[in-house]
C-alpha cells in the first residue's frame, strides 16, 4: 500500500474537517443499520483528532465500544473511467466503512491505513455519503492488549464497562490521521520495493515494482534533490548503481527520488509514482550499531502521538514542533512507542535524517512474575498470534522503504520469562525477518536477568538469543529503591554487563526516567522535583559512558503524556523532558548540553 502521493497520473482529495459523530451507547448501530440512512441526533466532530477530549462530556471521554462518524463528499465527473480508493490512515482500533450505505472495507488494528476500492459504489458527480463505525474496545486478541470489565452487582449501572489492565497511555480513540479519496489509473503501480547498499563510494539500489494489471513497459529514473536524472532503469525489477553516492545519514539526510513510470503497448503513459529513497547500510557487531559502516550511538526519546485536546489525532503543527525540540536538543533517534506513527512523522524523519526504531503495538502483553502467566490458550493464544503476525505484515508493508527505519521493535515489556513465550515471539520473529531481511530486529524488555521470581533455566534460553540488540528499560532509584539515587551507578552497570555477558550483544537503554512536576524544585533532589530529574539522568549517563557496549540512550519521555486516571499518575504521566505542551523542564537543558558534546563516537 504506497504512501498517496499527487503525480501526472494520480490525484488525491482530503475529507479533513468536520464530520457528524454519534456515540453508541447500547450498541446497537449495527442492529438497526445506521449505516443504511444519514445519522440522526449528531454532534460536530473533527478528523483527524481523538474525540475523547473534544467535548465537555465525561461520558464521551470514557466511552468503550462503538462510535459513529459520517461525511458528505463529492467526487469529481472525470475520475469516472478509473479507480478510485478511500483511504484512512488509522482508527482506532477497529473500524468497519461503508459508501452510501454499502460496506467496502473493514480493519482491525488502531494505527495503520486501510482503504478500500470505491469505484463501483460512489457516485461520480453528485453528493456521497461516508460513514465510519470505529470500535475502540481492546481485548487479549488486539494491540495493544486489554481487558473490558462488565459490572454485574448492585453497586453499578446495568451493562456498565470500563477497560482494565491498559492504563500507562491514555486509550484515545477515533478516526486519528487523516481520511483520503485517492484517484489511481486502472492499471497501476500498486506497490514499490527497495533496498540499498554501499560498494565502497558507490550506491546500489535494488527494486522490484509491483503492477495491478499489465504494463508493457516500465521506465526508472533515479532524481537527485535539484531533479536531475542520475541514472536510468529499465523494468520491472533491477539494480540502480550510484556513481559517488550521497548517502543518507543521521541528521544528514540525503533523498533522492525514484521515479517509477509504467507505460502500454502504443507508448502511452499509464501511471506514474514517485519515491523518495535513502541509500545507507545497517549491521550490528557484538558491541556496536553501524550505519554506513560507522559506529552509532542512539540519542533520543521514547515518544508518544499525544498532546493537548487532539489526543492522537494527526497534527502537522505538533509534528513539526517536536522535530525542532529534537534537532535543539541534539537528539538523533526516537522508537515509536508502543504503535506504528502516522506515515507523515517518517516521511518528516526521512527528510531530517532521524533514526526510528519502529515498534508495533504489542504493549500490555506482560505482568510481574508473581501473576498468572499471560501467555495461555484462556489469554494470550493462536488467535492473538495472528493477530500479532498481521500487524507486523500491515506495519513492514507500510513502513519498509523507509530510510530512517532502522530496527523493527515486535514488543514492549512483555513476559518473556514465561515459557510460552518463547515459541510465540520465534514465529513473530522469524515472520518479520522473512518480511525484511535488511533490519535489525529486537523486543523491548523490562525483566532483569536476576529478578526474583523469573527460574534461570528459562531465563538462560530467553528470547535474547533471537534478536539483533538487547533493548532494555530501566527505573533504578524510581519504581526500585524509590529515592535513593545513589545506588543507580552500582545497579546499572551490574544490569547492563549481565546481559551483555549472557547474550554477547549490544544492549540499547530504551527507557529511563523519573516523574517530573514542572517547576517543582527542592535540594537536595527528592522525586517528582526537577532537580532528581536531573540527577538521575546524570547518573545514568555516567554509568553508561564506561560500557563499550552500551549503543544509545532513549529517555522515558519526550514529553508528558495522558494515561488512565489512577491513583498513581497525577493528571498523567510527568516523564517528559518537555512538558505536554512542549516546554523545557531544566532536564531539557541538561540533554542538550551532554548530546551536543557527546563524543562516545
């Protein structure tokens, strides 16, 4: 599925801005076929955005099951003689569409575009009618992983659900990036797939196009930033070899553009797409992380799509706001935690030259020993496996001509200590190295090698030995030994060499970080004030400059972020270097300073 971009051949319409919105509080839009007729009883609702902090209604901010969306749209005469697609580039986390009330494509998963071919049931020239039924209930077959609990006693209304065991990010729901009519020729480039490599100074690009029909020939140009043709191609697969390549490179991207043009049998143009592609090279060592062939050490974030009144929903301001904070700040990577990012965050990463460890949304899929395992056949099973495995297919096909995309991250905090798990995460790993064997491959993980609770026999054959870089996160002197920031030099290093001894990897700090209230100052440093912010990420930074294996250093978080209501988040979670509405914490300073001047490398 290629990315909707304009060219001679192609147009595309956004349906961007308001739409009608019904909450269904029974259920029973499918019942009575809402889809059938135009809604009844709406509100204005915005798209792309979250709706739950749209309105000032409780109910609606905590709603779980089905909602409604529904739009009028015209669609040009002249797209008649041929395809036309709706697009929509996420909902969460199911949705089913119809046209003019007849269905047309349904999905499951909250953060990756679908689109079905609308051709045969849209009017051409006169009004459309969209609607969108988008279900944000999660179970142990989604990602993320969740549970619904339906109270059945007197102490709570009939019928009444709210969403348990999914509480560290706020489940924000709704039509999240942007929905687009596309027009495409009859016959088209349906799909494009690129890998490159480096011999010596030369670049090597190799491509295979994919044709929806028959083309009789089909023409390659490769354009450099200023549009000059570079070298020519010729079909539809073959190599492209760069004289004195400009590489892409961390916060010096280089783009060039693959122009791809399908032709007929008397020499008319059928179709024409346009890619930008990034010629780099990937490979890990046992202590090291290349790109091009040189050593490179990650400094960012974990992030989140999060902010202000719009939730997830797609925001370019907000977008381009946090590219700026990182380029200040020094950073040079991000992991898309804990679910894939809009294709507009890693079209804006490609061109900025950052590097993204792209993560799908297997989150909620761990517990602490001390619980009933996860993965059973009564929890996580063959069904949510598949679920998974389709999700790595959507998220590899969506995002794998992408430059910037370095590692591909199949969970976050999950039980890897649990038996069971083993065999699940080898099928998921083995179906994405098929997918991609150009990546590096890892899991995020939160277990230390010696936590009591977790029996060293299935430690000792872990799901380590199947991954490219051990990704851990680690909160000494916040969650562990809450307050004492003396001990996180001791802690870390012993942490960090066990599993660089057991496993001979190089071991990437994908989280550490302390809750921080904006403003909130006391010396010596207790938690939650800005000055224990600070020390503890001192400290850390200290202990990882001694370990030659250590790759990088993502901070938990960029910025502060909404989660469930509970008693231990106030008002969401304070992790961020920024605030939520992107102000520097005095740690913002700090960061600065040190990724600046790093000179690990």
């Amino acid at each position: 599925m290629l990315y909707p971009r304009e060219s001679e051949t192609r147009q595309v319409k956004d349906l961007s801005g308001i739409w009608n919105f019904k909450i269904d509080k029974n259920n029973e839009g499918f019942v009575k076929k809402w889809f059938s007729q135009p809604l009844g009883n709406t509100m204005e609702m915005p798209v792309p955005a979250s709706y739950n902090d749209i309105t000032q209604d409780k109910y609606i901010r905590d709603h779980v099951g089905y909602v409604w969306y529904e739009k009028v749209f015209f669609v040009p005469k002249d797209w008649r003689d041929c395809r036309t697609v709706l697009r929509v580039g996420s909902a969460s986390h199911h949705a089913t569409v119809w046209i003019n009330g007849k269905e047309v494509v349904s999905h499951r998963g909250g953060f990756l575009p679908f689109e079905g071919d609308i051709s045969e049931v849209v009017q051409f020239g006169n009004a459309n009618r969209v609607t969108l039924a988008v279900d944000n209930t999660l179970d142990n077959y989604t990602l993320p992983r969740g549970e619904i609990q339906t109270s059945k006693d007197e102490m709570h209304p009939e019928n009444h659900r709210v969403l348990v065991n999914f509480c560290d990010f706020y489940n924000y729901s709704g039509i999240h990036r942007p929905v687009r009519l596309i027009l495409t020729p009859k016959i088209y480039i349906a799909d494009v797939i690129v890998t490159t490599d480096i011999n010596e100074t030369d670049g090597i690009i190799d491509y295979k196009v994919i044709i929806n029909g028959s083309a009789a020939s089909i023409q390659i140009n490769l354009l450099d930033k200023d549009g000059h043709i570079v070298i020519h191609g010729q079909g539809a697969k073959g190599r492209l070899e760069v004289k004195n390549a400009k590489l892409w490179e961390p916060r010096n991207a280089y783009l060039y553009t693959m122009e791809m043009k399908a032709f007929a049998e008397n020499g008319s143009l059928i179709d024409v797409y346009r890619l930008p592609v990034g010629i780099r090279t990937i490979k890990v060592t046992d202590k090291q992380f290349l790109i091009n062939g040189k050593p490179f050490y990650f400094k960012g974030f974990g992030k989140h799509e999060d902010s202000d009144i719009r939730g997830k929903g797609h925001d370019d301001v907000i977008n381009t706001k946090d590219f700026n904070l990182m380029k200040w700040i020094g950073a040079n990577s991000f992991r898309t935690s804990h679910y894939p990012y809009s294709e507009e965050i890693m079209n804006m990463a490609d061109r900025l030259g950052i590097v993204v460890i792209d993560e799908c949304p297997a989150v909620g899929l761990g517990d602490v020993p001390a619980n009933p395992p996860i993965f059973t056949e009564e929890r996580i099973n063959g069904k949510g496996m598949e679920h998974h495995l389709q999700v790595m297919r959507e998220m590899i096909q969506r995002d794998k001509n992408h430059p910037c995309v370095v590692m591909w991250s199949l969970a976050n905090e999950s039980s890897t200590w649990e038996k069971n798990s083993i065999k699940y995460f080898k099928r998921i790993i083995d179906e994405t190295r098929k997918l991609d064997p150009t990546r590096m491959v890892t899991i995020v993980l939160h277990s230390m090698p010696g936590q009591k609770g977790i029996q060293p026999e299935l430690r000792e054959r872990g799901i380590c030995k199947y991954l490219d870089v051990v990704c851990v996160n680690r909160y000494f002197s916040w969650y562990l030994d809450s307050g004492q920031l003396d001990l996180i030099p001791l802690q870390l290093e012993y942490d960090m060499k066990q599993w660089y001894k057991r496993f001979n990897k190089p071991v990437l700090l994908t989280e550490y970080g302390a809750d921080t209230i904006a403003g909130l100052h006391q010396d010596p440093p207790v938690m939650f004030t800005e000055e224990y912010q600070c020390e503890m990420l001192d400290l850390y930074h200290k202990t990882l400059d001694k370990l030659d294996f250590a790759i990088g250093e993502h901070v938990w978080n960029f910025a502060d972020f909404a989660t469930k209501q509970r008693i231990v988040r106030a008002v969401g979670n304070k992790k961020g270097i920024f605030t939520r509405q992107r102000q520097p914490k005095s740690a913002a300073f700090l960061l600065k300073k040190r990724w600046e001047n790093f000179s690990k490398y």
